[in-house]
C-alpha cells in the first residue's frame, strides 16, 4: 500500500474516484493551451508536439454522451489537435478557447 498516498489524502488507492474522460480531456486541453502560449515562440513548436500527442491520446478515450456542449468541446479539442499537428498554433489557441467555453457551459448546466 502507498502509505504516503494514504497519509496526504486520507484515503488508500482504491478509495481514489478515477477522473472521467471528460475531466481527463479537460486537463489536456488546459495543458495544450499552456503549451502553445505565445510568450516563447522558439519553443512553442516542441509544445505543441507534445500538446498534440497528449490531446490525442485523451480524445481517444473521450465520450460526450448526450451532453450537446461537450460533444461541441471534443469537436473544438479535435481540431486543435489536427491544426497542432501541423504547427498552426494561433488557430489551435483558438479552437482550445472555444473547448473551455464549452466545458464552461457544461458544467454550468450540470449545477
């Protein structure tokens, strides 16, 4: 058993709730649009690499259900992913504003 896991949080591994897809997919697209910030364009290409890899693997997995905002922000996260894949980051930074927009409704519709 990971004690220092169980002492941090108070609970042991199998008491852990695994995020779903969706919060999954919510942190990529938070972690590419970090990636391909406009502040240091030098490494901003290695970023969005990387950023595409991870959204990818993430989008892979995603299932918006009938929920009609997130199946708007896979479509948004999708195509950021195509247009990082090709180095096109102002409209990846675009397509990634409009997925939080819509993960924004969608959670403002679930409370």
């Amino acid at each position: 058993m990971n004690t220092e896991l169980a002492s941090r949080t108070g609970l042991v591994p199998e008491q852990m709730i695994k995020p779903s897809p969706c919060d999954e997919l919510e942190s990529a697209v938070e972690r590419a649009f970090a990636a391909v910030r406009p502040s240091d364009p030098a490494d901003a290409l290695s970023g969005a690499r990387h950023a595409e890899e991870s959204l990818s693997d993430v989008l892979r997995r995603a299932e918006p259900g009938a929920d009609d905002a997130l199946a708007q922000a896979v479509a948004c996260a999708r195509a950021a992913a195509e247009h990082l894949r090709y180095g096109e980051l102002q409209e990846a930074r675009l397509l990634l504003v409009a997925a939080r927009g819509q993960f924004v409704r969608s959670h403002t519709r679930k409370a």
